[in-house]
C-alpha cells in the first residue's frame, strides 16, 4: 500500500547498529539526505521505502544512502523492511519475499508473540567473481592491488547485487577506516564506487570487520559486506562455508552455498510521524 505523502510515518530500525528509516510513503533522494542527517535530521544510514509486490513478491524495497544515493541491496535493510512489511500485513510470519534493486530476496523470518519480526534469515543470492558484474575495471577480482602507506594489501572484490572490495588488515579496530574507506570508495577501477569492508580473519568460522559505505561512510555494519567478506576469504581458503562475522553492532552470521544466507537481529527503535510540506520547507 501507498500512504498519503502527508503526513508520512517512518519507522527507526537497526541491524547490528545499521540504522534504517522505514516507509511506505514515497519520498524523494531529497528527503533522504535531509531525514538522514543526524544533526538537522532524524538520523540515518539510510532511506528504505516499502512497496507493493508483483509478480510472486510480497513487497519491493528502495533504499537510498544517506547521501541520496540508491543502492541495490541492504541485508540489513531487507530484515528492516520485513519489520514494516509484517506489521502491514505483507508477507506472511514466516516469510517474505522481496524484490530490491539487485534482485529478488526470499527472507525467513523468527516473530514475537505480538507478530513483530525479531530475526531474520535472507537468501542474498549468489556472489559474483566476474570483474564485468560487480562492475569493476580489471581482468582478475581476486587480486586486487591496494597500497596505502607504501605497502602493498591483500585485497580481492565481489559483487553482492552492489560492488565490494574487502581488505585483509591486521586489525580493523586500528585501521583508519575514514582515511582508507574514503579513497578507496571512489577507486576509478569501481565505476559505480564500491564499498570497503577491512576485515581481519580469527578462525575457520569467525572474522572481525569494520565497513566503510559509499554514500553513506563508516556504518556499525554491512550485510553485503559481511557476505562479501565471508565469500572472498573462502575463496582464499581462510573460512569455511560458515562464520560468524563480528562487526562495531554485534554479529552476523553467513552461509555459503549456491547462493549465501546472512542471518542477523531486527530491533524496532521507535515510530514517528513528520509532516512532509512543513519538512520540505525547511
């Protein structure tokens, strides 16, 4: 369903500390950067808007950045939006199929007593290798060549319905992410940027990461970059088909296969209501 464009309700909801604004109202690239400013703004990673399936899905999801960018894929925007989607009658308390602009997304999902999605499991389909899909410039994404400091870093891309490069550092807690993230976000070998996770592996099925967005910046998590992550460092033989991936807002889990599961927490923040014109005038 489409609500009236005033007044707009939005939903506040996180994964692992990846903050969403949640709508079915349709806003505007505009409206997000101003809804997501955590100074003048209500405060975001991004923008999610909730719209009606077609074609065998419950739902769509269009999500912009912080910065009024879109991006095809959220994995924590998607269990987000399943919040939204149940309590609108979308769906049904086990799953939800929805289409995003990378895809189609089936998530299981674990409810409250009350119905409420707590948990979710999505399907984010299959990683990518080929430099053409992710889209990046190059002939080979599993050695990609990353200097900084006059050191050479091991890095490898992949594309997760959106473009990733993850970089193997000695420890992400003390990495610049904001220095590194940010030159690395607009590598011209990444014609549509790309996001950076710097990760460090600690075992067969445990990594710990830290992410950088475009478009957004430093985010307490990634879930396409946690796949990524997880994806790139199996092809390395570093993990197995499963780990846990620790990033600033708690923990995912992955699971490799013909097409990966990324498994994490829905916490509600809290519910609001803006009216949009006087919103806009400012």
């Amino acid at each position: 369903m489409v609500v009236p464009v005033n007044p707009v309700q939005l939903s506040k909801l996180h994964g692992t500390g990846n903050d969403f604004l949640v709508t079915s109202a349709v806003l505007t690239s505009t409206d997000a950067v101003a809804l997501c400013d955590r100074f003048t703004g209500v405060g975001a990673d991004g923008l999610l808007l909730l719209g009606p399936g077609t074609d065998g899905a419950d739902a769509t999801m269009t999500l912009f950045n912080a910065d009024g960018s879109v991006a095809e894929m959220s994995g924590n925007g998607a269990r987000c939006l399943a919040w939204l989607a149940r309590r609108e009658g979308m769906g049904n308390p086990e799953r939800l199929i929805v289409d995003t602009g990378g895809g189609r997304r089936v998530l299981d999902l674990d409810v409250d007593p009350g119905g409420m999605v707590t948990h979710a499991v999505c399907d984010m389909g299959a990683a990518t290798f080929d430099p053409a899909a992710i889209p990046m410039v190059g002939e080979s994404a599993d050695e990609v060549a990353v200097e900084w400091e006059g050191i050479t870093v091991p890095a490898g891309a992949a594309g997760m319905g959106n473009p990733h490069l993850v970089v193997f550092v000695d420890d992400p807690a003390t990495t610049d992410v904001a220095r590194h993230g940010a030159q690395l976000e607009r590598d011209p070998r990444f014609p549509n940027r790309v996001n950076v996770e710097f990760v460090r592996v600690v075992g067969r099925d445990a990594m710990d990461l830290r992410v950088w967005e475009r478009g957004v910046g430093e985010t307490q998590s990634c879930g396409t970059g946690a796949c990524a992550a997880v994806a790139v460092a199996h092809r390395r033989g570093l993990v197995g088909e499963s780990a846990r991936v620790r990033v600033p807002g708690g923990e995912l889990r992955v699971t490799l296969g013909d097409t990966i599961r990324l498994g994490g927490p829905v916490v509600h923040v809290f519910d609001l209501e803006i009216d949009l014109d006087e919103w806009r005038r400012r």
